[in-house]
C-alpha cells in the first residue's frame, strides 16, 4: 500500500516563529488532508489539499501531487499550536482507505 | 449542532469482556470509518462502511466487529480475541464517500485491566 512519511518527527519552537512541516507519499494520490490533533486527542480539520495551495490565517499548505509531497506552513506560531499534526492520503489504487503518516509533534514555548 | 458523537470517552474493562462502543452522526454522511491509535503513532484503519448493510476490514481488522444497520450509527465492538485492545479509538465520516474530506469525533479511550 501507500507509503506516507512525515517530517520531522519532532519540532521545538520559539513563540513567533514560522516553521514548514514536510509529508512525502510513496503514490499518486486522490484525498490529501491535514490535521492537527490537540492535547486532549481530538483531531481537527486544517486543510483538504489534493493538489495546489490553500491559507487560513497563519497556516498555509501547498500539495505537489507530481512530485509526490505536501508541505504545511505555520507563520507567527503561538503556544496553541502545539500538538500533533497529521498527514492522511488516499491513494488511486488504495480503495479510498485513508492512510495517516506518523506526525509531527510541534511544541511552541512561550 | 451538527457533528459526530462518540462514547463512552473513557472506559475501562476486564481482559475478556467484549466492549461495544458508540459512533454517531447527523451530518447525513455515507461513509463512516473507525480508526486505533497507539500512543506515539499515526491512525489505522479497522472497518470503514460506505453505505448501510456494508462495511469492509480495514488494515488490522482482527479481534473487531463492526454493523451498520441506520446511516447514522457505526458502532465498533472491540471482543475478547483483540490482543492488545488498550488504545485511543477514533470514529470518523465523510460526505463523498471513500475518497472525501473525513470529519473526526472527539474519540474514546479503552483501557483493559
């Protein structure tokens, strides 16, 4: 199946700070999302981006789907934005099965 | 409000029982999907439905059970052959069927003493 990896695995933060978080999938994909799951473990809605570039506020994402990558942008973070943050495919060929990377665990310290 | 209702969020259980736990929806969506996560790891697939009377395993479907008898009910039944059943469980539903924008509830944790 789908191969999605994510990086990096681990992200310190100083408040105000822009950081880019990276997900590379292994196949052509249908359905590309991005979360963020706070602490308390809900997971929550950022972007739905097969393909080209989408903002909100200070996050921006950008999908290559030729080159197989999708980047998050976070600009001015604040201590709300740390937490974990997931990449979810579907591949052409996977069934509409999502499949979730391992995430990026952001912390902004004050 | 519109948006999808887990329960119990908490449950603790004795190795052996079965545990049913409870995923609903208003948002009129077709697909439903219930997903495990491990502490430090990404979500895994255990049975998603597409519409109502159907549903199909997921990648570590073994030791579960799912139905889907109204389109707005996916209950998921973790039984006693699930090995390694303490985990956080996420239920989720999209409007497009498998290939749309999914929506997650708050999710529910079970720990099996």
């Amino acid at each position: 199946g789908i191969q999605v990896e994510q990086s990096p695995p681990d992200l310190i933060l100083q408040e105000g700070a822009n950081s880019t978080l990276r997900c590379n999938f292994s196949d052509s994909v249908n359905n590309l999302q991005w979360f963020h799951q706070n602490p308390w473990g809900q997971l929550i809605n950022l972007f739905y981006i097969p393909s080209g570039t989408k903002q909100n506020g200070r996050l921006s994402a950008t999908t290559v789907a030729t080159e197989r990558y999708s980047l998050l942008y976070i600009s001015s973070s604040q201590t709300t934005d740390s937490g974990v943050y997931f990449c979810a495919v579907v591949g052409v060929t996977n069934a509409g099965k999502s499949t979730f990377g391992d995430g990026t665990t952001l912390t902004v310290k004050p | 409000d519109g948006g999808i209702t887990q329960s119990p969020k908490y449950l603790f259980r004795k190795e052996g029982q079965n545990v049913t736990l409870s995923c609903e929806q208003n948002l009129n969506h077709d697909a439903m999907y219930w997903y495990r996560q491990d502490p430090g790891q990404g979500l895994r697939l255990i049975y998603y439905s597409q519409i109502v009377n159907d549903f199909q395993k997921g990648d570590i479907a073994e030791g579960y059970s799912v139905s889907r008898e109204k389109k707005e009910s996916f209950p998921l039944t973790v039984t006693s052959a699930q090995k390694n059943p303490t985990a956080f469980y996420l239920c989720a539903s999209s409007i497009q069927g498998l290939r749309g924008e999914l929506f997650f509830g708050e999710g529910s944790r079970l720990t099996v003493l």
